[in-house]
C-alpha cells in the first residue's frame, strides 16, 4: 500500500521552519536559507538564541510571503534588487531587517 505526499519535503521545510544550531561566523546570529530553513550561532546564550530564533522566523515568513529572497551577489525585497557588496547586511534600517527587528522578541 502506497502514500502519496500532499506536500514536497522542500515544502514541508518551508513551511515547519527546519532550524539546526551551528557554528557561524563571528557577529552573525542567525541565517535563513531560501528554502526555510534557519541556522542559530550554537555560541550563543540561550536568551540570544532564542531572540536570534524569532528574528530569523521573520524572515522566513518574509520569504514565504515571496517579499525577500537572494542570491549571492544580491538581496531582493518586494521586487527591488540590492547589491549585497554596497550594504552592511543585518543594519536595522534596512527595510526587511527593520520589520524584523520590529517583530523580535526583545528577550
């Protein structure tokens, strides 16, 4: 007897929020994958984490909502191309990092 998925692993991903503890790059907290998934910087406290997890959680629900996606020379948001190279990436002022920030947990 077969099962027949309703949904792709890819979208099963997407949508659960896959997330995996690792090392990252020094400053970095957090990165979401174009697929949904989330990486934490294992390094970091547990109130960090978490406050990392909910900022990056926005972002994914960014990307779901087909607002923000990149590549590695830009960042797309709402339609409009920004080169990654003239951008200091994660700066709050950014419009996809500002709604972000906005919605984080604060601890």
């Amino acid at each position: 007897m077969g099962y027949k998925m309703k949904k792709s692993v890819g979208q099963i991903i997407m949508e659960s929020g896959l997330v995996e503890k690792k090392d990252l790059p020094p400053g970095v907290h957090g990165v979401t994958y174009n697929d949904g998934s989330i990486a934490i910087n294992k390094n970091l406290s547990p109130v960090q984490q978490k406050i990392a997890l909910s900022h990056e959680r926005v972002h994914r629900d960014q990307i779901l909502r087909k607002d923000l996606s990149y590549d590695d020379d830009n960042i797309y948001w709402k339609g409009e191309k920004y080169p990654r190279k003239s951008m200091k990436e994660g700066f709050p002022k950014l419009e996809w990092e500002a709604e972000a920030y906005k919605k984080q947990i604060k601890k």
